[in-house]
C-alpha cells in the first residue's frame, strides 16, 4: 500500500476512508466532490422556498459519505431538509452544509478552486 493513502476507521460505522489530499486525488473524485457539494449548496439556497428532500441531494449526500469522517453532518442534512417547517428547516441545512464542508476541507477532499 503506497505511503500516500492512510487509513482512518470513521466513527461508527465500520467502514474505512483515505486521507488523500486533494492535489492527489484522481480527478473524477474531485469532480464528483465538487459536483456533490454544489448539489448541496443549491439545496440551501432553495431550502426556504420548501423541502429539499430529492433524489439528487440524497445522491450528493451518498457520494460524499466515503470523504467524511463522521456521518453526523450528512445525517443532519437529510432529516433537515425533510422538515416542513420553514425556519427549521433553513437552519439545519444550512447548519449541516457548513459541517460537511469543514470535515471535507479538514480531511483535506475539498478547496475552493474548481477542479475543472
């Protein structure tokens, strides 16, 4: 196994993710990540107009749960975006948004830059 992937066993759930940084990952992975927190950046900009539960967010979250290492944020953005009530609803997903991103950018899966 080469010195570059090191392996974590996230919390709870028993399966295991790399700490890759970004620079070294392929690049259909930065693109699916991107891709993936775009989804979910759009669904908190739509959340106060109703719920954001839909397959592409469920999809987003599904494609970023290898990359996270605890599942809390994507859990929570799930039953938020679910919720009917309106300012509940905006605040857990926006809540649950801003955790996933800190965990990519700390697991070092996500920058700024495009990587297209």
């Amino acid at each position: 196994m080469p010195t570059a992937w090191i392996r974590r066993r996230s919390c709870g759930s028993g399966r295991t993710t790399s700490s890759e940084p970004v620079s070294t990952l392929p690049r259909h992975r930065r693109v699916v990540i991107a891709l993936s927190v775009h989804i979910l950046r759009t669904g908190v900009s739509r959340c106060s107009e109703g719920r954001v539960d839909v397959v592409e967010v469920r999809l987003a979250l599904r494609s970023l749960l290898p990359h996270c290492f605890e599942r809390w944020p994507l859990v929570l953005y799930w039953d938020a975006a679910s919720q009917t009530n309106d300012i509940g609803r905006a605040q857990g997903v926006t809540a649950a948004f801003n955790g996933i991103v800190r965990q990519l950018r700390k697991a070092g899966r996500y920058e700024e830059i495009s990587p297209l």
